[in-house]
C-alpha cells in the first residue's frame, strides 16, 4: 500500500486510543448518575476483562495478564496488516479500530490498575452491564471486519493465488521457522531472568524472604509467562512459514520458468499477491524476449543457409 493508505489505516487506531482516553478521563469526575433517557453515566472500575470478564482472578495474575495480552495483540495487529495480501481500507480499518480500543483499556490497566467503565444502557429493571468507549468501539471494530470478510472474501482468499504445496521448499522453510523461534525463545529467556530476578529481589527488599509472598506473586508470573511464550513461538513459527513462503514460492517459480524456458515451453511468470521479488516477473519477461529474439534469428540464419545451398 502507499504511504497515504498506511496513515487512513493508522489513523483509526490513534483516533480510537485518543477518544477512549479523553472520554475516560471525563469520567473520572463523575460523582454521581447522570441520566439522559435509557443512557446513564456513572463510573464503574472494571478490573477484569471486556464486562467484567476474569475480575475474580488475582490481581498480579489478572492485571499483568491482561495488559500483556493486549501488547500481544498490538504486536500480531501489526503482523496481520503486514501479511495481508490485499489493501483493503474497510477490514484494514476495522482492525485498527479493535486494536484501538483493545490498547485503550490495557493503558488504564497499566496506568491504574483496572478499567474505567462509566456507560450503562438501559433501565433499572433491565441495563446492560457497565462499559465504555473503547468497548463499543471495539464492537464497531467487528461489524468492519465481518462485513469486510463477507464483501471481500473472495479477494482475501482467491483461489488463484494459493499454492498447492503447503510447504514450497521445506528444508529452507523449515530453517527459516526455527530460526525465528530461536530468536524469539532467546529474547523471550532474557525477559524472563531479568523480570523474574528483578520482582523477587524486589519482593525481598520490601518483605523480607517470605517464602508465602514469594510464591503467591512469582508463580503465577512464571506460568503466565511460560504461556504466552508458547502463544508467541506458535505464532512465530506460523509467521515464518508465512514469510518463508513469499520467499521460496518465487525463486521455485523462477527456477520452473528456466527450465521450461530451456526446455523450449516457456510461460510467463506471474507470481502470487504478497510475494516477494515481484521484479523477477519483469526479469522473467526480458528473458522470455531475448529467447524469443534468439529463435527468430536463428530461423532467419537456418532460412538465408538453405537458400545460399540452393
């Protein structure tokens, strides 16, 4: 895409994060409800997920959880932009808009421990439960990308630019897949010891070797990390076979277009949306002409030697 569909696709996140967080800091004034027909405003703190979600769990488990959760999800938002094959605005945009309000309520997790929640819908014998922007948002965010899926499903999923082959060249794939998790399983490592040594060593100045606190506050930090470890080499190595794709699909289809070229059968290169080294279809091009010019002139040769015998 061009820089100017990049800062549409952008834009919607930041407009999202920026709304949510002026909104929520309106609501933080709220001292009483504010009733403007079945639309009440009163503050709530969520301190679980979407509508209250895993409130219950504790709060070192819950609050870290949660907000690496939603960087988690900002880090594969990226990803998927830069993986999907086509530019279109609507589904683009509607991602942008989820994330957006996602990372508006991971900053109040991160900033004040719990969610603002301030919208209720309804009357008292019958509301929604309490929500905000970034909620609604969010919903807003799905009905894009559905209705994305349903309009473009055919130009995200052509049948025309899939590979038969799962794997195009496995060995290289393969390599390229494990190297991506080595790297993301070392950096992952170093997080772990630096944070892990970090807490406990902080724990300790403040209470002292308690073997009780210790284990109440390091042992669902280290399981939560464990997961999201396996979550993020899973998607690393979905990832590279991915990205490995792009790169081993052309230079196979380059390779298969030499040797039909030599073979005398040559067809034109066209490589899938999304591949890399898109210039080796001009390159194929050029060779396919300089072949074709090559025939001509032979024939011509074959022609002017035949009438000089005669």
């Amino acid at each position: 895409m061009k820089k100017r569909e990049w800062l549409i696709v952008i834009l919607p996140l930041l407009a999202t994060w920026l709304i949510d967080r002026v909104t929520k800091v309106w609501a933080t004034g709220i001292t009483q409800l504010k009733s403007f027909g079945p639309i009440h405003f009163v503050l709530h703190h969520n301190h679980g997920a979407m509508l209250g979600l895993f409130s219950d769990l504790p709060s070192v488990l819950r609050i870290v959880s949660l907000s690496t959760g939603g960087a988690f999800l900002l880090c594969t938002y990226a990803l998927i932009q830069y993986l999907l094959p086509i530019k279109s605005l609507t589904l683009r945009s509607g991602l942008s808009i989820l994330i957006g309000g996602i990372i508006g309520n991971v900053t109040d997790r991160i900033i004040w421990g719990y969610v603002v929640d301030f919208i209720v819908v309804g009357t008292p014998s019958l509301s929604s439960p309490a929500f905000n922007l970034a909620d609604a948002l969010q919903w807003l965010g799905y009905a894009l990308i559905v209705y994305a899926i349903i309009r473009e499903g055919e130009l995200l999923w052509p049948e025309n630019n899939v590979r038969k082959q799962y794997w195009v060249n496995m060995p290289f794939q393969l390599k390229y897949c494990f190297i991506l998790m080595a790297v993301g399983l070392s950096l992952t490592l170093i997080c772990l010891v630096f944070s892990y040594t970090y807490m406990r060593v902080t724990i300790q100045e403040l209470v002292g070797n308690n073997a009780f606190l210790l284990n109440k506050f390091l042992v669902p930090y280290v399981i939560t990390f464990i997961i999201i470890c396996i979550a993020f080499c899973a998607i690393l190595f979905a990832v590279g076979r991915l990205i490995s794709h792009r790169i081993a699909g052309p230079l196979y289809a380059f390779e298969r277009f030499l040797k039909t070229s030599l073979e005398g059968t040559s067809t034109p290169l066209k490589l899938r949306a999304g591949d890399e080294f898109k210039h080796l279809e001009e390159l194929a091009e050029q060779v396919n002409e300089r072949l074709n010019q090559i025939k001509k002139e032979r024939t011509v040769n074959v022609i002017e030697y035949k009438d000089d015998e005669n």
